[in-house]
C-alpha cells in the first residue's frame, strides 16, 4: 500500500496568529510519526520556521489579498490535486474553503478553529457579514466536506448556539495537543530572567496569547487592580501589542498607575516563552470563547497550572484532574482566583503542578494517542 499524503492549507503560519499556526505542526509531526506524510502549504509570506526540515513546507508568499484570496493556490492546486490522499483546510471565512470547493470536491476536511463560536454572533457589522456570506458560499462549502473537524465536546455543543445554521453539516470530533519535544527548562528559564532581569525574584501570573478582546484581557486588568494586598505578584502579558485594544489597555494601566503591578512583554517565542511559561505560578486565559486553548495545553505541558475561564473548551478535563483554577469570564471571579493564587501554599501548587502534567500526558500528548491519525486511515 502506497504511504498516505496529506496537506494542510492555511492562509497563515505566522506564530503571532495563535494557536491553529502553533499546533498545526505538532498534528503533522503526530502523523508523521504514525507513518502518514503531512506536508503544510500556506499562502502568506515565508516564516522562518525551525523543525529540522521534519516536515514540509510550502510557502506560496501571496499575501496581496484579503481573506486568503490567491491566484498562485488556484493554480498550485489545479497542478497537485491528485498529489495527496487527503486535503484538510484550516479556518473558515476565506477563500480557501470556497476554492476547495470547486477543485478537490470530497477530498477535504475542515478544521472551524472556534471561528463559529457563539462569541461572534455578538460582533454587530462582521456577524451581518458572516451571515450573508455563509447563506451564499461557506455553508455549502462545509456541508460538500467529508467532515467538520472540531477539537473539544464543549466546541461540538456550542455550534447548537451559534449564529448561523449549521443543520446537515458532518462532524467529527479529534484529538488535539502539542507534540512533544525535548526541552531544557532549566536553560529556557535562564534565558527568560536574563531577557527580563526586573521580574527575577518575583513571582507572577502569565497570560501569553494573542491580545484580542475574546480572550478577554482587559477583564484580568481590571480585576488585577482590584487587588490591594498582591505580595509582591505580579501579572505579565505576552503578545503582539500592535493592535488598538493592546493600546486601551495600556492606557487603562497608566491610568490607574499599575506599570509596578502589570508589564506588557510582546510576543515571546522558543526557549525564552517556553521560560516565561515555567517560571510562572500560573497562567491564565479568561476568555469569553476558546474552542481549545492551545497556550493552555503548552502551559500543562510545562508543568505549570492554569487559571482559565469556563468557556475554554477544555476546560473540564482542567477541572477533572485538578490542573487548576476555572473562573467565569467576568471581573470578579477572575479577581477571586488570582487572590486565591497569592495566597495559595507550596503544597498545594506543587500537586497541581503535577496534576497538570499528567493531565497533559492523558489528554493531550500527541506523541501517545495516534487516534486522529487512526481515524485518517480508515477514512481513506
């Protein structure tokens, strides 16, 4: 039997879009290691991408046009159609899904990434625009895959109460986590306090992700000001702060003089983000709507427990194996969880410590469960 190609296509694979650009690879490195060969093609322009030429990678570098609109994949595809078994298409409200369509009908999957999430029903101009063009293109363009791809039960219950119709469209729900890799934590740890040497000897809460109103950022701001006896805690966010609602927030911190108790880190990667993850007492996504959270998984991984609002996906597998703390996705119980964190003893933070590596290694690790690869074979 001849080995089984896949391709995934992605308008992006820059790391600083979040999670889909993260975890992508670790899905391709997954199959890779069950004997299926999963190449990644992307449109926008080439990332420096470091995975020791483990997996390939195409870009296309055809960035002119919004929403994933390109010449150059129309044609790549047309050539290479009959190139791989199996196509799967990651997100939705692009011209990906629509140009799959039309040229390898019944040969794709897709994965929605949260994007049907309830949470954008709420987003007045865009939902109206959503809804126009999911009545006249991406409905059908879902409903000819042979199946919706989705990553945690709480996104498959959420779809009943999203703001477009999604009767007839087939789902299947798969494993999804990190693959992972051999780290120096001690050495990532190093490189982190000698990059940020004012936060050494102090301990802190570390929200790291895109900074984007979803995750509900601002929420932990305000109700980190709250706070008045903090013992010395500290919050850090790790982000792309070149957007408007980053700069809100920093003007809310000068505002309310938190620059001692709130510092802004932008965008952190490799051993220097896998550092800052370790380092800190917990992590922390309060987020209004995450169909997985992948910066949640990498911080179980590393064996720090999380802070993180019930409307993360996988939020009760965190809660079952007492991996940390769940919060609702407003000001005051995001408030009473980082007190409970200032205050919290070494006992009980080291067993969630614990908790939260094993929860990783059951529920998360790629390198062990080989069901999504399983599943892909049968299929084929």
């Amino acid at each position: 039997m001849n080995k089984i190609k896949i391709l995934s296509i992605i308008d992006s694979l820059s790391l600083r879009d979040g999670g889909p650009s993260h975890s992508l690879i670790d899905m391709a490195l997954a199959n890779k290691a069950n004997d299926i060969q999963h190449d990644i093609l992307y449109i926008g322009d080439k990332e420096k991408i470091s995975i020791n030429k483990e997996i390939k990678i195409i870009s296309l570098e055809d960035s002119k046009f919004k929403y994933g609109f390109s010449i150059k994949l129309i044609l790549w595809l047309l050539n290479h159609k009959n190139s791989y078994n199996l196509f799967i298409i990651h997100g939705i409200w692009q011209f990906i899904t629509l140009i799959s369509r039309m040229i390898i009908p019944n040969k794709y999957l897709v994965f929605t990434h949260g994007m049907l999430d309830p949470y954008f029903g709420k987003e007045n101009f865009k939902t109206i625009k959503k809804k126009i063009y999911w009545n006249l293109f991406e409905r059908k363009n879902l409903l000819m895959a042979k199946y919706v791809l989705l990553n945690s039960a709480k996104e498959l219950t959420q779809l009943n109460k999203t703001f477009v119709n999604t009767k007839g469209i087939k789902y299947k729900l798969v494993n999804y986590g990190l693959f992972p890799r051999k780290i120096d934590f001690n050495k990532c740890e190093k490189k982190f306090s000698k990059k940020f040497n004012f936060i050494n000897r102090k301990r802190f809460i570390l929200f790291i992700g895109r900074i984007h109103p979803k995750k509900g950022c601002f929420l932990m701001v305000k109700a980190f000001a709250k706070i008045k006896n903090i013992n010395n805690f500290k919050l850090l966010i790790a982000g792309d702060t070149n957007n408007l609602y980053a700069k809100e927030i920093k003007n809310f911190i000068i505002k309310k003089k938190l620059h001692d108790k709130v510092y802004f880190l932008n965008f952190l990667k490799d051993e220097i983000k896998w550092g800052a993850i370790r380092k800190a007492k917990y992590t922390i996504l309060p987020s209004h709507g995450d169909n997985f959270g992948v910066s949640i998984v990498e911080s179980l991984f590393a064996g720090t427990p999380v802070i993180c609002s019930n409307k993360v996906g996988i939020s009760d597998i965190i809660r079952q194996n007492n991996a940390g703390i769940i919060i609702s996705d407003n000001i005051n119980s995001i408030k009473l969880a980082i007190e409970k964190v200032v205050n919290i003893n070494q006992k009980k933070r080291d067993l969630q410590s614990s908790n939260s590596i094993k929860c990783f290694n059951n529920n998360f690790n790629l390198k062990k469960n080989h069901s999504f690869s399983n599943w892909l074979k049968e299929i084929l």
